[in-house]
C-alpha cells in the first residue's frame, strides 16, 4: 500500500489487480476510480491500462483526487483519530 499511496502523492495514477486472497490493501488505498482504477483480472488491467492512457484529462483527475485522497485519510490527524476511535471501543 505505501508504493501505491507514494504514486498517488505525486498525482500519478495508479492502475492495479486486485489480489483479495493475498492482498487486498489497493482497493483500499486507490479506490477504484478515484486515485486510479482497481481491476479484477489481467484482462482488465490491460484494459484499464489502455483506456487510462489514451484520456489524458481522466489521467489528470485521477492524480489530483489520488493526491487529495491520501493526504485526507493518512496524514497524522486522521490517523490519529481512528486510532482513538479504536481504542475506546
């Protein structure tokens, strides 16, 4: 998750497969559709690959929410929050 949160820092969009048996933090840390596009086979992500590189302006949204997206939910305050929240149930 922290490599595909860094890349969104930096506005880049991130395309990804979805691994629930492994792994399954880049659903959580991309959402699908706002810091980039979460795909369920090798055929989607080379689709989604194809589509996201051809609209550049879609390319650009992605980035900027990505971006805004990490910064809301993993910066210390909101961190910190959720970690009190957890610890008075």
């Amino acid at each position: 998750g922290m490599v595909l949160a860094e890349a969104m820092l930096c506005h880049t969009p991130v395309v990804t497969l979805s691994r629930p048996v492994r792994d399954n933090s880049q659903l959580e840390v991309v959402q699908h559709d706002v810091g980039g596009l979460v795909a369920a086979t090798e055929e989607d992500l080379a689709h989604a690959m194809t589509m996201l590189g051809g609209d550049a302006a879609w390319r650009a949204r992605l980035g900027a929410a990505g971006g805004a997206s990490v910064r809301d939910r993993f910066n210390i305050n909101a961190v910190t929050h959720q970690l009190l929240e957890i610890a008075r149930c």
